[in-house]
C-alpha cells in the first residue's frame, strides 16, 4: 500500500522530458479570484490565484451528496482530488462526506499555500492516520503511481478543461476501487454542438454533427468515451447523474466503474436528427447501413444527421437520484418548504431518469416554429402529452424544452389543438 511519504518518489515535481509537450494553463479571463476568504455551505476558505467559479457549487454539491452516500454503503471513502485548484472539493469531501483520506493534487506549486490553508481546517494527522496530503504533480502521474502501489481510491474526482478529461480516463479507471465513483468534467462546447467532429472522434471516440439539443449531446459525449475506455479494461460504466451547466460550459457527469462487459453494447450507438421532421431516433451499431428516417418529406434520409458513438441509456439513475435527494433533506439543503435551486435540479433529474425518454428534448421555440403559431406553456403541453400516453420531464439543460418520447409530428398537433388552430389549415 503506498504510503504517500514525504521520501515517496512521485511527490517530487519531475522535469518534462519532452519540453514540446506544454500542460494547458488557462488565460486569465476574469475568473481568477484574488486572494479573499470565501464562503460555501458555512465553509471559509481562500481561493488565491486560482481558478475558481461560484457557479459551479451545484457540481460540488452534486459531488459531495454522492461521495457521502459510498461512505454510508461502504463504510469508507479515499477520495483522488486530481485537479484540486483552491483545494474546496477535497476540504468539502472532508469535512461533508467525512472522506477517511484525500489526496489533493494540482500541477501548480504556486497554489500550494492556499490549499494548505484551505486543507489546514481539518486536522493533518500523522503517519497512516493522515487524514490529507497535497502534491504538485501531472494528474496522469498521480494516477498511474498510485496504480502501480496499489493505493486504489474510492471516488477519483477530475475538474478538468476543455476535452483533456480524454487524457485521464484510463489512468483512472485503473486506480479506481471495485465499484468506486468516478467523477469528470467536460468543458468542450465546441465538440458537443458538432463544430469540430474530428476532434471529438480524437478525444472520445464520437463523430458529432449539429444538433439542436447539443448540450445534451456533450453529455452523452463524454459518457461515451468513458464507455469506451472501460470496455478496453474490461469494465464497464453505469451513470449516476449527468450535470450540465451553461457556465464554462460544464458537463460533469458521476459514473460507477464496475468489472465485465457492456452487454452487447446496450446504450452505446448512434443518435439522429431529422431536419425535415424534426425527430430524432437511436440506432444500435446492428443497424448501421439502414439508418433512416421514415418521414416522407421531399430530402427523406438526405436530411438526417448522424452522431455516434454515443450514450443512448438514461442521464441518471433513478434510484440513485431518490437516495441524493433524501440525503439533501437530511441535511437541510433542500425541502423545509423552500425550494433551492438544488432541490429543482435534483427534482429535475429524477423526471429526466424515466427509461422511456429518448435521447435529446424538444425545444418549444421548435415546435411553434414548425408548427407557425405561438407556442403553448410548456406545463399546459406537457400535461396534454402526457393524457396521449407519452413519457415528459422538463430538461434541466434547457429551460424551455421537453425530453419525451413524443413524435415531432405529435406535438405539433398538440399545440395547434390547444390553442384551438385548425391542424389542417396552416
């Protein structure tokens, strides 16, 4: 078992062997927080120089919920903070999910003070007590050491940029626990609205087009390519929530990493748009070759755009969620009366886990454009879908759109008929 000493090799910072290869260090563009005590969840702590958003507490909340329920299931929690900034995710595993160990690792040294002074809230411990350590090392490095000593960890949380979370999943999944929580981050919008599909087939092994439910896509993007990564290891992946954010963008999603084979790759294949309909359909990888949308406008399947490999499954687990959300109760974050954005999000989740949503959602705005009528209130549509027999949920992805498993067609029917227009006449 490695024992994380001063004297252990791997916390000494290496020279890069290849001075051609540069680790991303983003801009200053604002989001530097000067050196100030900040406040989250009655926490103080400081963020320095660091890189830190307000915005994303939700993810840390999101984040802490689930590393607390594994310590409650497992009776322990070791948690890899891979790319710590300030250090507020490893001071919150610690002192919220009552985490028994967390190494808080970032590659610049300069932000040592400050997650010492975060960290310094709970007591250090000494020897195999240690209850924190702090290195300055390359996330991959980290990762494979403790691999290769065997330190395993029970939920590897990594915050990275842009698409580099590609770089980290298999080093991860290697020093994960059985049946440990894996936590990444994706803040590529690029690649998610299908603006660089080679580079998304590079990072995750996706061609992606434009859709007009990208967000979701970036999601299912970065679920996919950790697909991918485990079936090489021989493991496979189960999504516990999936998180998207319009600040960054960010994409998190929370997955539980377990030995064995992806079932005939269930949930992992191709999803499409129609432009002429305005559907959008899964296809597994049996199907490639008669991928096709059976409306019968003029362009038929020349107007459907492909994306794939991809998660198709559900975003959340409903169970999981339900356990999130009593935990959040317990703890006072949500409920009491008062409804916190917290409590809307997880509310939001645990509609859009219902198996029989399809991928992708249907923006209002869509629907009366197609539709040339104002559109409906979104509560009064969905309430009529649901009386037809189809599946609804809000997306908390996007304000003003429906997940369901409704057909375009359909929904333009509704809203004409609700706002008492001829279906026949426009």
């Amino acid at each position: 078992m490695l024992t994380l000493s001063p004297k252990a090799p791997f916390l000494y910072k290496p020279q890069n062997p290849n001075p051609k290869i540069q680790h991303y260090k983003p801009q200053n563009n604002g989001i530097y927080c000067k050196s100030e005590l900040q406040s989250e969840r009655g926490l103080e702590f400081e963020t320095g120089e660091t890189f830190f958003r307000h915005e994303s507490a939700k993810g840390r909340d999101l984040g802490v919920l689930a590393a607390s329920l594994y310590n409650q299931s497992k009776g322990k929690l070791r948690v890899l903070d891979a790319l710590c900034g300030c250090g507020i995710r490893s001071l919150r595993y610690l002192m919220e999910a009552k985490a028994d160990f967390v190494l808080a690792n970032d590659a610049n040294d300069e932000h040592r003070r400050v997650i010492l002074e975060n960290l310094k809230r709970v007591d250090r411990g000494f020897g195999d007590e240690r209850k924190w350590v702090v290195t300055h090392l390359d996330a991959n490095r980290v990762l494979s050491e403790c691999y290769l000593h065997k330190d395993f960890f029970d939920l590897i949380d990594i915050d990275s940029f842009g698409s580099d979370i590609s770089l980290f999943l298999r080093s991860a999944m290697n020093t994960l626990s059985f049946d440990g929580l894996l936590y990444v981050t994706s803040t590529d919008g690029h690649s998610s609205g299908g603006h660089h599909p080679d580079h998304s087939l590079a990072a995750y092994g996706a061609y992606v087009r434009p859709m007009p439910y990208s967000n979701e896509v970036g999601l299912r993007m970065l679920i996919g390519g950790a697909v991918r990564e485990a079936s090489v290891l021989g493991y496979y992946i189960t999504p516990l929530f999936s998180y998207y954010s319009y600040h960054g963008p960010v994409f998190r999603v929370m997955l539980r990493v377990n030995r064995g084979k992806l079932l005939e790759n269930r949930h992992y294949g191709f999803i499409t748009y129609c432009n002429n309909c305005g559907n959008s359909q899964e296809f597994s990888w049996a199907e490639l070759g008669q991928i096709s949308c059976s409306c019968s406008g003029s362009h038929g399947s020349r107007s459907l755009v492909i994306s794939g490999p991809l998660w198709t499954g559900p975003l959340h687990s409903a169970a999981y969620i339900s356990k999130m959300i009593n935990l959040a109760e317990e703890w006072g974050w949500i409920g009491n009366g008062a409804e916190t954005d917290l409590g809307k999000l997880l509310k939001q989740m645990l509609d859009e886990s219902d198996p029989r949503l399809k991928s992708g959602y249907i923006k209002m705005d869509e629907v009366a454009s197609r539709a040339k009528i104002n559109s409906p209130p979104l509560r009064t549509m969905m309430s009529a879908m649901q009386k037809e027999g189809y599946a609804t949920s809000r997306s908390h992805i996007a304000s003003n759109a429906i997940k369901t498993d409704c057909p375009m067609s359909v929904c333009i029917r509704i809203s004409k008929e609700l706002q008492g227009v001829d279906s026949f006449s426009v």
